[in-house]
C-alpha cells in the first residue's frame, strides 16, 4: 500500500475502538492494526490511529492523561458515506453521541456525530441529484 500524499493521525485512548468506529461507520477500510496503531484507508487517503504512548515527549501528552475527552476539541473530520441514515444508524450503536442527525441541506444529506475520544464527525454524501 503506498502512503497517500496526506495522512491524518489521531490519538487514541482505546485504538480498536476508534478504528472500529472508522471502519463501521465512516465505511473506511482497514489496512493493519497492532497493539500501539492501526491504519485505514479511503480513496487512497491515510488515518493512522496511535496510542498516546507513541508521544510521550510531546508537550501535550501530560495534558491529554488528564483529559482524555479533550482530544478531538477543534476537529472536524468530515467523512463522505454512501448513505448518510445507515452510517448514522451504524455510529449511533458504536456508541456515538449525536451532534446533529441526518439532515437534507442544499446538494447535499448530512449528519454530525462525536465519536470515540470526543473526535467530530460529519457524515455526508451528495445528494441524489448531485451525484
């Protein structure tokens, strides 16, 4: 698998969970996942998934210990699905918390979901119209 030009790392508390949720509900694939990280994939972009162990000497590691839920604070990790109402359904029994449910907008179906470690996500597709 060759490494896209851009990737997205996110820190994880539990890291099958995480990538279970990428997997299930942002309809990502799965590429490799060990004890300490796991890798997918979506039309040929890259989300690596760590632990926190992986950046001890970061300056933020202290603070992330002590708020875990912290950790998707400013993100907003817009996913494109085939189906806006089953990846909702999909996240809503990985134990997401709905921001927003499925809702039609101009051009487009849209939900917005927090995800494992507090991480933001928006689940779209165009609309029928549109694609």
């Amino acid at each position: 698998m060759e490494q896209s030009r851009f990737s997205l790392v996110l820190w994880a508390t539990d890291i099958p969970a995480l990538a279970h949720f990428l997997a299930e509900a942002a309809g990502m694939e799965l590429e490799d996942q060990h004890p300490g990280y796991a890798i997918l994939s979506a039309d040929g972009f890259w989300v690596m998934v760590h632990g926190d162990e992986s950046y001890r000497g970061h300056p933020w590691y202290d603070a992330l210990q002590q708020e875990g839920l912290a950790r998707g604070v400013g993100a907003e990790l817009r996913v494109r699905v085939t189906d806006v109402a089953a990846a909702y359904r999909r996240a809503l029994r990985l134990g997401a918390i709905t921001m927003y449910a499925p809702f039609q907008d101009e051009g487009f179906m849209e939900c917005q979901v927090l995800g494992p470690d507090g991480y933001l996500f928006s689940l779209w597709a165009p609309s029928a119209k549109n694609r």
